[in-house]
C-alpha cells in the first residue's frame, strides 16, 4: 500500500469515477440501469485519483455532496470502496478536518493480487486432488472444479475430525498441520497410535465411493490447529462426469455462416440509410437502416466512437464483441451481418428485433406471469446452451439486453462484456450491471460460465416481480445485499414453489454449486419441475406460440421503441492509430 501526508487541512479527495458503459437511460426511459466494468488507469500518487481505495491512519476527514456536510470519519475508517472495483461516478468529496495520514491501495495492483491469490491458491488445490487416487485420471478443468468446491475447516489441537464407526460422506486434504489416525482395538478402550499425517495428506476417500463407516480415528494434533480442505459425496457426484461436453446442434453453423458473409461482402457504409433511432449507448447510438435498393429488409447499425473506445481502454472488450458475434449462429442470438470502421466511428450491422427491449414490455406491464417468464427464461438458456458449449461467458443477462424479434422470440444482443475462457479457465475482469453480478465477481475470485446462471436466478426473480432481488440505494449497497445471499430475499406469493426452488438453486454463493453447472450441464435446468410440460423441442424449432406476439407493422415500424432526439453531440475526433485494424 501507498502511504501519503495531506499537505493541510482543508485538503480534498473527490472519490470516485465514471460510468463507461451500458445503454444509458435515454429520454422516457427512467430507471434504466447501466453496466459497468472496471478499467486500469497509469497508477499515479494523487489522493484523488478514483482508482484507490483510501484507508485513515492518522487524523479525521470530513465527508460532504453538493456543498452539505454528511460525516466525519476518524482513523479506522475507508472509503472509496468502489474504486477497488471499478471505475464509476464519483459519488462525495473528502476534506482533511486535520492533519492526516492515508493509506491507500490502486485497483490494478489490488486486482493483481486477487488473481494472483486465486490462481495460486487454485493451482495447489489442484495439485493435491492429482495425488489422491480416485482423483488422478480425471480431466483438468474436472479437478478444477472439485478445487473450487473445497471447503476450508479448521479444527483445534485433539478434535476428532473423524471418529471411528461413524458414518460420514466426507473426504478430506490436509492444508495446514498434522494429524494422528488411531485405531480403538476390539478388545480394549485404548486407542493404538497408527501414523502421522501432514500437509498435502487425505484421508477418508473411500467416503466418496460410498464406504461411508469410518475405519479409524482421525485427531488435530497441532497445538497451532489444523485446516482441512473438505468435500462431501453429494458435491463430488455432481462434479465428475463429463462437465463441458460439446453439443452438435449446432453443426452445420459454419456454413450459414460463410453464406451470410458472402451476402454482405459487396454491402458498403455508403449503401446504408438511416431511418431512426432504436437506442443510445455508452459508446454511442444504434440506427434502424436499409440498404439502398432492398426496400424488403431493415436492418440494426451499432456506432461506436472510437475515441470513448479508446478513453475508456475497452478496445479488447469490442474487438472480442466482434468476434464472438461474427462466429455466432444460434436462433437466440442477434446476428452480426458485417462491420465498418471510418476515422470516428465503429459499425456493426446486425439484424434488426422491431419487438422492442424486453425491460420496455416488462416496465409497461409491470411483471409477467409464470408461463410467460418460462418462455423467455427457456430463450435465454438456449442461448447460454449455445455459448457455453463454446466456453464463452456472456456476463451481461438482464432485460434491456433481450430483444424480441417480429415473431415474439427473444434474441441476446450486446456482447461488449462476452469473452472466450480458456477450457477450464476464471477470468478477473470486474463487468456486468450491479443488481446482476455475482458474488465472485464482487469478491474479485476469478469466474466464469457459473456467473451466468447466477445472472439467469436474478432474471427469473425480475421478470415475475418487476424489481431483481437484489437492489439497494447504490451500488455498494446493492453489492452487500448480494453477499448476503439469495436466502436472506423475501419471496413474494405470486412466485411458486418450483420457481423459488429453481431460482435458489442457480444463486447458490458457491459457483460450483449452481444449477447448470454441474454434471448434468445445462440440461439440468432444463429438467428441473419449474419446466415440466415445456416444449423445448417446439421452441428450437419455432413452432411453440410466444406469449407476447408484438405489433410490427413493416420492416420500418420502431413503434415498439422509445422516442429519441438527434444526435446534438458534436462529432467526435479521429483515431487513426490503427488499433482497430481488424475490425
């Protein structure tokens, strides 16, 4: 950590930062949320810099908004809590009330950390399940998986950790300390001393096979303690099997593919004419056009200045965007027909869903039903089914993000917070919309597909309510709300039992533990009784009736979108630096 002196009272520190992302509440669209995703800035020695979170050693500051005093904090106290995190508004001024010294800690070196920490701590989870017999042949990315379940338990000098005769499912890794396994004799009350374990050691494997009466005594024996790394059988069976099995419903995508590409090539930015407006982004507007001569078709034209790009060090975020979307060939996504690029500006030409957001429907009716938020719900996870069998996590679920096609469909668009995993792999970016984000992503652990079926919990909870489970004053609050748990929400009546059941099932706090995630994958959602009955197959094919079939009138018709005024910004610089060569 940086230590600093103010140079006088009286001395301020505005804290925190700036939005910069999401689709921004447009006119008419009030309580539309942002997304946010945490940026790296050059790491300078200025208190105000909305990267640090600062920590009072000596002194007291005073807390103020708009000119009016709220707080004076004394030594103990931390604030800027949010920059950890992100880059987001910023929200107070801190004045020295005297002399004082801070602390203070830069989000990139403390995000550093945290991966480090994680990747350490995962690599030598892993290392110990390799030793253990039942564990070596099983692929990486499973024992990755059963290292992210473990359970750290701590015992005192002579607990029994196990008792010889018990029953119990549970296996164990020493982590820190030793042990001693005895064996009470037939015969007698004495226990013979057998052996020593120690760090790196297990026992109680056979639990897991289902040999569930205990053979011998297991006692800490460690005047500093011992810590043991624990699974049960119950989390073991729902981890090994073939966890990221790779489906084919999807295999003849490579053609359509390279059919669309050949239909678009000869299309230029010239040959586009704009009609309207559909929305307004962080990085700019999304345009209703038609190619010149094709009165029959419209189209979706996402521009993005390149300068905010650039400001906001998102480049990789839009270059991935691409990509993933350029590959993509799934029913349940928007499709990406060709991009642009010119000094100022990004484009991507992607089909237009004239149905309107869904968060606009939801607004306007207040919350759905239980069949109807099935039906949407049963899109999204088509869509998850899709990408996750590609390893690629969304990371941005919620309302805004779904858009209905003519038909009464949900499509997924926006995929600036999309990112290929490596197979097995976390990721550490901080991104996603407050209310949606999963608890390891606010914990900085490392995450990956299982924060999308988090996201899927919260998504069912709005859509049947009108308002997601977690939501607070401000995003800081929100994220304390989310650390409580889903067990910690009311569930209102009008939620039955098997859509709390399933909702509580994909909020579980430990990733692992989350429906769609386990062995059984993504089918066991679709298994679970929330949707029994559900035709699935007839929703692949298009053939099931949606619940909402939106009034499109032509190909031109925005009636299901809000109004918006011209673009009255002045045009943007150039960027010409060429980062967006393969654009």
């Amino acid at each position: 950590m940086l230590a600093f002196e103010s140079e006088r009272p009286g001395w301020t520190a505005p804290i925190l930062h700036t939005n910069v992302s999401g689709s921004g509440p447009g006119p008419g669209r009030p309580l539309h949320r942002e997304a946010w995703i945490g940026t790296h800035f050059g790491v300078r020695l200025l208190v105000a810099n909305a990267g640090y979170l600062l920590l009072v050693s000596e002194g007291r500051v005073e807390v103020s908004r708009d000119g009016k005093y709220l707080s004076t904090m004394a030594p103990g106290k931390l604030f800027g809590e949010l920059a950890i995190l992100y880059n987001c508004k910023r929200t107070a001024t801190i004045k020295a009330a005297t002399d004082c010294k801070l602390w203070a800690i830069e989000r990139q070196c403390f995000q550093t950390i945290m991966m480090r920490t994680g990747l350490t701590r995962q690599a030598e989870y892993t290392d110990f399940l390799k030793s253990v017999p039942i564990f070596k042949n099983l692929p990486e990315e499973t024992l990755i998986k059963i290292s992210d379940s473990l359970d750290e338990t701590y015992y005192n000098a002579g607990d029994y950790i196990i008792r010889q005769g018990a029953r119990g499912d549970t296996f164990f890794i020493i982590s820190k300390g030793r042990v001693k396994v005895t064996i009470k004799q037939p015969t007698g009350t004495e226990e013979k001393y057998i052996r020593t374990l120690t760090k790196g050691d297990f026992f109680g494997e056979k639990a897991l096979q289902g040999d569930d009466l205990r053979t011998a005594n297991i006692i800490a024996d460690d005047p500093d303690g011992v810590c043991c790394l624990v699974i049960d059988r119950e989390t073991f069976n729902q981890l090994i099997s073939s966890l990221d099995e790779i489906r084919t419903r999807y295999r003849d995508e490579n053609v359509e593919r390279r059919r669309i590409n050949e239909e678009f090539e000869a299309v230029r930015l010239t040959d586009l004419r704009v009609l309207a407006t559909l929305g307004v982004g962080g990085f700019g507007r999304v345009e209703l056009v038609q190619i010149q001569g094709d009165g029959n078709r419209s189209f979706a034209l996402k521009q993005m200045k390149k300068s905010q790009i650039v400001e906001t060090r998102q480049q990789q975020h839009i270059m991935s965007e691409k990509e993933i979307m350029g590959e993509a060939d799934c029913p349940f996504i928007v499709k990406l027909f060709k991009t642009f690029k010119d000094r100022k500006y990004l484009y991507m030409l992607m089909e237009s869903c004239l149905g309107g957001e869904l968060w606009t429907i939801l607004r306007d009716k207040g919350h759905f039903d239980d069949s109807t938020t099935r039906f949407y719900t049963a899109c999204v996870v088509e869509a998850f089914d899709y990408l996750h069998s590609r390893n690629i996590i969304y990371r941005d679920l919620k309302p805004e993000n779904l858009l209905l096609d003519e038909t009464g469909y949900v499509k997924l668009v926006d995929f600036g917070f999309a990112k290929r995993l490596q197979h097995g792999r976390k990721t550490w970016t901080f991104c996603g919309t407050p209310e949606y984000v999963a608890p390891e992503v606010i914990l900085n652990r490392g995450h990956d597909i299982s924060a999308d079926y988090w996201s899927l919990g919260v998504l069912m909870f709005e859509l049947l309510t009108g308002t997601p489970p977690f939501t607070g004053a401000d995003p800081m609050k929100t994220y304390n709300i989310i650390l409580k748990g889903i067990d910690a929400i009311d569930f209102p009546r009008n939620i039955t039992r098997n859509a709390t059941a399933l909702i509580k099932k994909l909020c579980r706090d430990n990733p692992a533990e989350r429906l769609g995630y386990q062995k059984g994958g993504i089918s066991e959602i679709q298994k679970h009784k929330w949707f029994d009955g559900f035709n699935w197959e007839g929703l692949r094919n298009h053939t099931l009736s949606p619940p909402i079939l939106p009034n499109v009138r032509n190909v031109t018709d925005t009636s299901n979108f809000d109004d918006y005024p011209p673009d009255a910004d002045q045009p943007p610089p150039d960027d010409v630096s060429g980062w967006d060569s393969e654009f």
